[in-house]
C-alpha cells in the first residue's frame, strides 16, 4: 500500500499558499484492508475513508468510465492494480494532478507544475468533457487565481461540452454549490467572465447572461453595459468581504435590465418590479437557500429606494423601515445596506463614492427600535389606535434627533 498526497493541498503548497485540507489516494490496497487499520468508510460512490486520528480523507485508486450524462453518469472502478498515473488521469485540470509522495517527491506525469508556472488552467485529458461540473469548477479556479487563464484547447472544449449539452444534465445543488463558491473567491467576475466565454453562462443563468450589452444611462453608470457593472458590483462586495448572502444579492439586483423594453432605453424604468419576477424563478430553479434567497429579494425590490431617503421625510422613511422589515431583522437590514453599497460603488468613477445615508440609516434604526411599542400599548384603551400610536411615537423620537430630510445635521 502507497499513500500519496494529492490535489488542492500540493497545489496550493507549490503556490506558496496555505494548505486548509489535505487528501490523500492510496494505492495497492482494498476496503477491506483499509477497514483492519482503523480508517472509516464514508464514500457513497466509490471507495473513500477517514483517518482514524487526523479524519483526513483517502480515496482508493480510481478509474471511471462514462455510461450517461451529468456528473453522475459514470462506472467507478477501484482495485489495488490502479496506478497513480491512471487515478491522476481522470481528474479536471493539471495543477490539480500533482501527487506528492511521503518522502516529498513529486509525481507530476500531466506537467502540473509548468502550468502553475504559466499560470495556466488547463484540462488533464479528454475525461475533462465527461463531467460538465468541470466548467464549473474551471471558471471557479479563474476567479479563485485571478492571474491564471483558461487554455486556448480548454476553452475549446468545453464550448463543445455545451454545444452538446452536457452542462443541460447539471443538477441544480451542483450548479449552486460551484456558484457558491465561485462568488465567494478572490475575484467573482472571472467565473463569470469563463462561463459566458465557453457558452455555459446563457445556459445555466440566462436572466444573467442577457444583461451583457444592455445600455445604462452614462451619466449615472460610466461604463454603461449593465453586465460589465453587475460583475463591478460582485468584485467591490467580495474586496469588501461581504458574505455569501450579500454577494448574490449584488449579483442578481439588476435581472430587470435584461428586458427592459427597447424603445426606453437606456432608461430602465420599473426594472426593480422586473428583476423581483425574474428572480423567483431563478431563486427555485437552482434551490438557493433562504438567507440568499431572502436577501437577494429585497435588494432587488428596493435597492433604488434606499438612493432615496435623503429625500423623506420622517414619516415616509420609517415606512420605508417597515416595508423593508428592518425593525424584526436589523442584520439582515444591515446587509441589504451592504449590498446597495456595493451597487453604489460598483460604478466607473464611483468606486469611493461618500455614501453617509447609509450609516444615517442605522442610527436611525437603532433609535426606532428603543421606542417600546408595549408601554405604548399599554396607554390605549383602544386596540386599534395602537399602531397609529407606536408609529407617531418612533416618528417623534426620530425627529428628536434627526433633521429631516436627511443630508441636514443631526439635532444637538
């Protein structure tokens, strides 16, 4: 039995990087051996076990075969005459196939290393083409190693996976889960710009790809092509370091724009009601889960109002505190803020826009919500008066320290 370190954790060694997890292939053994030193079988499809001290993972020597469409499609063959070479053979791209031995050498057949040198992503074999979650995980590497590029044959092939439909047979979790991800690397744009570079973008997010050459007015965008300003938008939110939640909701606030009527352009009146319609469907085809999902709804519904409220008055910005349930959940009130951030400054020109209103808004909320609605309620001998008198009263506290509109001085 030889055990081999394998994948990200080599990768990322050789790049000088912090290495979080390692994984291990062993080769010359069986589950049964494994099972008699102590290691935990956790593998579902094929052959994997847990350390018995460390729980890291190692996965017996494999082969596949394709025998279907999608990620699932395939025949698992593990037994102790598969080699390293093979087992490195059918993993998705080269800096990936590095193999590092217990004494430290390395075992690069598929020239790994060069690539990591170049700065290259680029597929092991034509096994690339048998699993579409390999575009996405390539377009995922982009945005995770912003100076790597996909290579020209790469690209090539996957524009043909999608040509043959093959991305068609993804499971909506993977889909998500590679999305995920991807939002949250170094550089989100680059997945984004790799997807629609192969094809794959208009068919696993079309409500997405379709914002790409539709005009925005100049004045208030400077780089115009609505597309090129979402993926502005997911880059600001993820150098601010803004969560998951954040970042779809700054990737989909826009869906609008991409059916915006031609004849009133590049105005895009009422796309906030349009991109609510378009973001439903998408939200419930990919299974997005509720924090996302709940977030990503509200920008979209209001993240043009909030550009508003130095305008209100007292009265109408408490409504506005209302309709956005800021009162019963002030977090994630204060991440659609995050988001409507990361939409004001992902502009040409506006990248350190002042955006005072903002924490105005907060502190507001935090004045609002020390108004105690009971002791309130206790005063009326009518309950339906009740609301109109809590509403009054964090209408006057407001006012006690704020002038209104807002953009005037707070009271001293």
């Amino acid at each position: 039995m030889r055990i081999y370190s394998v994948g990200g954790a080599v990768r990322d060694q050789l790049l000088g990087l912090p290495v979080k997890d390692r994984d291990h292939v062993v080769v010359g053994s069986t589950p049964e051996a494994m099972v008699s030193l102590g290691y935990r079988p956790v593998g579902k499809d094929f052959p994997v076990f847990l350390h018995p001290e460390t729980h890291e993972e190692y996965a017996l020597a494999r082969t596949e075969r394709k025998t279907g469409k999608g990620y699932k499609g395939f025949q698992v063959y593990a037994d102790p005459d598969v080699t390293l070479e093979q087992d490195l053979a059918r993993r998705d791209l080269t800096i990936n196939a590095i193999a590092e031995d217990e004494h430290g050498e390395l075992i690069d057949p598929y020239h790994g290393i060069a690539d990591l040198k170049a700065r290259v992503l680029r597929h092991v074999s034509f096994a690339f083409s048998e699993d579409p979650v390999r575009i996405l995980r390539a377009a995922r590497f982009a945005a995770r190693f912003k100076e790597f590029h996909v290579a020209d044959e790469t690209m090539v092939l996957m524009r043909q996976m999608v040509e043959d439909g093959e991305v068609d047979a993804l499971v909506p979790e993977r889909v998500w889960q590679e999305l995920a991800k991807g939002l949250m690397e170094q550089k989100p744009s680059r997945m984004f710009e790799v997807l629609r570079a192969c094809g794959a973008l208009k068919r696993i997010v079309p409500e997405l790809d379709r914002l790409f050459g539709v005009p925005q007015t100049a004045k208030y965008h400077p780089e115009v092509d609505t597309g090129v300003h979402v993926m502005m938008v997911i880059d600001y939110a993820a150098a601010a370091g803004f969560s998951l939640p954040v970042r779809f909701a700054a990737l989909t606030h826009d869906l609008g724009k991409g059916t915006t009527p031609a004849e009133i352009l590049p105005r895009h009146i009422g796309h906030e009601e349009r991109s609510v319609a378009l973001l439903k469907p998408l939200i419930q085809r990919l299974r997005v889960p509720n924090d996302c999902k709940e977030l990503a709804l509200l920008t979209a519904r209001f993240h043009g109002k909030v550009h508003q409220v130095e305008a209100m008055r007292a009265a109408t910005l408490l409504r506005f505190l209302q309709e956005t349930d800021a009162l019963r959940q002030p977090g994630r009130f204060r991440n659609f803020l995050h988001a409507c951030e990361a939409d004001a400054r992902g502009r040409t020109g506006f990248e350190q826009q002042p955006l005072p209103h903002f924490q105005s808004l907060l502190d507001i909320l935090e004045v609002v919500m020390r108004v105690d609605a009971g002791v309130i309620a206790s005063t009326q001998s009518n309950p339906e008066a009740i609301k109109d008198a809590v509403f009054a009263a964090r209408v006057a506290a407001m006012e006690q320290v704020f002038k209104f509109p807002l953009g005037n001085k707070p009271v001293e």
